[in-house]
C-alpha cells in the first residue's frame, strides 16, 4: 500500500518561486557573466560577444539640469570668461544662445551677471560727404543736421551708419586713374562714392537724402538687415539714392565706366555704363527720398529759391524728414501707446519717465508743412494735435502690433516699498505679506493666464525684450530711470518733442473751471492718485532707491531677502537693466570709433542739429 502510493507533491507557490529564481539567476547570468566569459578569438563565433546588451550609463543621460541638482557633491564650476564691453552703467552681462534660460545664473555662475542673447551684427550702410567743399558756416551746420538725420534714422533700423569722405576715395587704387581720365564733373564727383565705397568692400551704398520710412519688418528693410547682396542692385525711380553689391561688381562697373568712351558727357555712373550692369528693384514703399525733384514737387514751400537760401531750405528740410519720421512711426501703432501700470495704486511716480515719454512721443513734431506726408506714403494719416494718440496706463501687457508698450521693470524691493506704501519694510512682512514674484504675475496675466510658472512667466518676458522685432514694439526701462531717457532719439530714429503741447482743443470761458465736465477717465487706467499721495510716493520713491544702493549692513539683508523672495521679478529687472545698458554701450562705442573720421553727422545735443527747433526761430 505504501509502496504505491504518491511521493509529496510541490506547491504551486513554491514552483512559482522556484521559476523566479531561476530566471532571475539566468539574466544575471546572461548581463553581468557571459560578455567577460566568452573569449573573442576567431574559432569561435561572434554572435555572443558582439551582441551582448549593454546598459546605458547615466553619464550618457541628456539630462545636465536633473543631475546637477541631484548631485550635491558635484565640482563647482568656473564662471564663463568675461567677454569684452560687457560691462555699461552698473551692468554687466555675458552674450550667449541659451539666453532664454530662467535664470541668468545658471550659466553666468554670477548672480549680478546677466545672460543676454548674442549681439547681431549690423549691416553697414554707407553714405558720401565731402568736407573739403567750400561751404559757409550755416550750410555746413545744416547739412550736418542731416547727416544726424540720416545715421539716426538708419541706427534705429538696425544698421551701422558710416559717413566716407574723400580720404576713403583716395586709398582706393582706381584714384589715379580716374584723376587721369577726362570726364564730366559730376560723373567725377559721383565717382568719388563710388570709390569710397569699393575702399571699403562693398555692401549698402546710400544718399543721405534716403531714409528709412516703414515698419522694422518691412521685407526690404529685412532683406537690406541680413548683408547678403549677390548681385549689383539699384532700385527703380531712386536714380543713384541706393545701391547694393559686392566688392568684384563694383570694380567692374567702375572699370567699364572708366573704359566708355560716354564718360565724357554721362552725369553719372549710371548713364557711363549698360543698362545690364544693374539689376533694377521696382519695389521700395519703406525708402523715402527727398532729392531736389521731390521736394520741388511736393514740397515746393521749403525748396531752395524764392527768398529762401540753401541754409534755409535744408534746416526746413531737416524738419520735415523729422517730422515724417514721427508721423510713421504714429501710425504704426493706430492703437496707441500702452505705459504699464501692474500696481496701480501707488506707482504713478515709479512711471513718470515712461508716461513723460509717451506724451513726448504723441506729440506732433513741429513741420515747416504740417499735414503733409512722406513721398512714399502718400496716403498717411498726419498727426493733428487735436486729435493725439491714445495713451492707457494698464496693468496688464498686450501682446498687440499695434500697440506701444514702455514699461518699467521695478527692483523687487522698489516695488515693495511702494506697494506697501510705508518705510519700514522688513523681512517678515516680505515673507508673510507679499505674493512671490508678484509684478511679472501681474503683467503677464493677460497674456499667460494663471497656471503659469514663475520660470515660464519670465522666458516670455525676456522674449518681449529682447526676441526679434520685440525692439521696435516695446521699450523697457527700470526704476532707476529718474527722467526720460536722453538717447530716445536713437531708440526711435527721429528726434522726439522736448517740449509737451497739450490737445489742442479750444474751450470757451464759460461756465468757469469749475463748473466744467471732468475728463473721462477709464477705469483700466487705474485710480488716480491724490496730491498727498503723490507727494509720498516721491518721498518713498527716492529712499527706496538710496536703500537699493547702500551697503548698510540692515538694508542689505533685507534686499537680499526680497531678491530671494523674488527670484523671477529680480531676474527680469537685471535682464533689462543690462539689455539696455549693452544698447546705450553699443551706440557710444560706435560714436567714439566714427569720431575718429571727422565730425560730420555727430550729435552734439544742439537743438538745431538734432530736428527739434523750426529753422526760423535759429538765431
């Protein structure tokens, strides 16, 4: 009976367990022993060596930003060299490509240091004046009010404005030969710039009557930008205001006009060759020229002649083209002038600068004829005082073409002060009181919602700064712009109104003042601030900067603090702050490297250089 009966059968659960084993034994087995047991020689297959599973290695990881915070022990890592004139105005700041990270430190390794995207380079444009002409003083004061015209208008637009002069003529080897060649006078004078501008390679090759007239993204302007001219190109009804090419094509024009025997009676390079060496442009709407033909055409009153002298008529001229300037750039922006106002309630003075610009820049320019429009814009809408654009004080940004925005990024501990509307902020009323990163919150709302990141919030910002084109709809100052900024003008290409007119509507003696309707004020412009309040927002206005700036021991713990409590609303106030300072060091070094080629065209912060002054009322 024992004989035959059945041994103990295993439990499935221990046959489970016993199949877990061994398969965790075989993998083992198979990852960790057979790659190192199996020899490679040649008698043997490859099949086992070669195709063995290998595990990826964290180091292989595309993963920078996760492993560097779980890595404590990690080696610290040196600060980035620092790059040439990269420091300007109390900023400082290191161009690279990653500038759209949150936050600059991550890679400057400096909290002071900002990360600001590369700095284009600016395509030259060249333009030909000759100092050694005789001219009396007031011709000379006025063409050079032009010239400041001319640079200021194209700087603006993104490009490098370059005077040449007769030096720049005689250093080119083709000088000789044409002092030799018999010639018409005012082919030998055009000649002249053409020279200059082979001396120096090629490119843009301008007159100084030519200006830019339209939007930044205009596909002409863009085209010009981008410093890529495969062939020699005029434009059509500009005769010689423009022309583009490389440095091979220009010698051989010159050399065939050289060669034509038409030399003698051509009146410019243009008739002293084929009409095949120019490839003709039709389309120019963002070029206005005012040559003598357009201005005795359309602009008849300030042409030379008729009473008027040749000093006369450029200082109108130099008006007009300021004037038209100012006029495009108004009707871009149909819907006015946005000056950002996130804390409403007691920053009225903290925008003053920004709100003083916009009424400065909605302001009609003084023209010797008002209501006239440009030559390529015959269908404009001239800026009439009493109908002046639209300014709004919102607290949110709108990401609108045709809208201006100025806004002013605060410090973090500025606004505090001001928002708390008392001196004796401190640590635990930062940390218990306020909204972290409050004023990028504010701003962007709109524009973002509010499931948005703090770092999300301040990448958008620095797109609106700093992105492509961002630079012709918006203008970012900080808090410690005391009064509009002096430079504006190169900022806007065109000199703004110093002085500020009101709307010119008339209003009848009675009823009295008091008796009168108060203007409409619209609520998304915030609440308007009382005297008292005015005045005690200068008062904390002035002491929260001088406490921005000490080195007191109490007042640095606390700026520490808020700028720690604050991370991203810091962030966005030093990006600024250096964006705009590597802007203002740009221009002063180009200033200081063209003064070094004579004086023509320079601002010299004479009202009558710079556009602002009508030509009559100049002693």
């Amino acid at each position: 009976m024992a004989k035959n009966s059945p041994g103990p059968r295993m439990s499935h659960r221990r046959m489970s367990f016993l199949l877990i084993c061994l398969c965790i034994f075989a993998l083992f087995t198979l990852f960790f022993t057979l790659p190192n047991t199996v020899p490679t020689s040649s008698t043997l297959s490859k099949s086992l060596a070669d195709h063995k599973l290998s595990l990826p290695k964290y180091t292989e990881l595309n993963l920078p930003k996760y492993t560097d915070k779980l890595n404590p022990f990690k080696p610290a890592s040196h600060k980035p060299p620092e790059q040439k004139n990269s420091k300007y105005g109390g900023s400082s700041w290191y161009s690279n490509w990653n500038w759209r990270s949150p936050f600059s430190s991550s890679t400057t390794m400096d909290e002071s240091r900002s990360l600001l995207p590369p700095l284009k380079d600016r395509t030259p444009i060249y333009c030909y004046y000759d100092p050694t002409i005789e001219r009396d003083d007031a011709t000379e004061e006025a063409e050079n009010a032009i010239l400041l015209t001319w640079r200021r208008a194209w700087w603006a637009q993104g490009f490098k404005p370059i005077i040449l002069s007769s030096a720049e003529a005689m250093n080119n080897p083709l000088y000789h030969e044409m002092q030799g060649a018999e010639m018409e006078p005012h082919l030998k004078k055009d000649m002249m710039r053409w020279l200059a501008w082979d001396n120096m390679g090629g490119g843009l090759l301008a007159h100084h009557l030519l200006l830019p007239m339209g939007p930044h993204q205009d596909s002409l302007l863009s085209f010009l930008r981008r410093g890529e001219f495969p062939e020699l190109t005029r434009w059509e009804n500009l005769g010689s205001a423009l022309f583009v090419g490389t440095k091979p094509k220009i010698v051989e024009v010159m050399t065939e006009a050289l060669k034509n025997r038409r030399k003698k009676t051509a009146k410019d390079l243009i008739s002293a060759v084929s009409s095949d060496a120019f490839r003709v442009d039709p389309s120019h709407e963002a070029l206005a020229y005012y040559d003598r033909k357009t201005v005795e055409r359309l602009y008849r009153k300030i042409a030379e002649g008729d009473g008027a002298s040749r000093a006369e008529s450029l200082r109108s001229l130099n008006l007009l083209m300021n004037y038209h300037l100012h006029n495009t750039w108004q009707d871009l922006f149909s819907r006015g002038i946005a000056v950002l106002k996130p804390l409403p309630k007691h920053t009225t003075k903290l925008i003053e600068p920004a709100l003083d610009l916009a009424q400065r820049l909605r302001t009609c320019h003084e023209s010797p004829i008002p209501a006239s429009c440009p030559p390529n814009l015959p269908k404009c809408t001239p800026c009439v005082s009493s109908h002046p654009m639209k300014i709004s004080t919102p607290a949110r940004y709108r990401n609108k073409t045709d809208i201006y925005t100025i806004g002013t990024v605060p410090h973090p501990y500025v606004l505090r002060v001001l928002d708390a509307f008392r001196d004796n902020v401190d640590v635990s009323y930062i940390v218990r009181e306020t909204n972290r990163d409050h004023w990028l919150y504010l701003v962007f709302q709109e524009v973002l919602g509010t499931g948005i990141s703090a770092s999300a919030r301040v990448v958008t910002f620095k797109d609106t700064v700093a992105a492509e084109y961002a630079t012709s709809r918006s203008l970012w100052l900080t808090s410690e712009e005391i009064a509009t900024p002096q430079d504006a003008d190169w900022w806007f290409g065109f000199a703004i109104p110093k002085n500020v007119t009101d709307d010119g509507k008339s209003e009848t003696p009675v009823p009295g003042p008091e008796r009168r309707p108060k203007p409409i004020h619209d609520p998304g412009d915030g609440p308007i601030a009382t005297d008292g309040e005015l005045s005690r927002e200068s008062v904390l206005l002035t002491m929260a900067r001088q406490k921005r700036e000490s080195k007191e021991e109490n007042d640095v713990r606390i700026r520490k603090a808020v700028e720690a409590w604050n991370l991203a609303d810091t962030e966005a106030w030093r990006f600024s702050r250096a964006f705009l300072a590597r802007s203002r060091s740009e221009r002063k070094q180009w200033e200081e490297e063209e003064s070094r080629f004579g004086g023509a065209g320079h601002d010299t912060g004479d009202d009558r250089l710079s556009g602002r002054t009508r030509w009559k009322d100049v002693d």
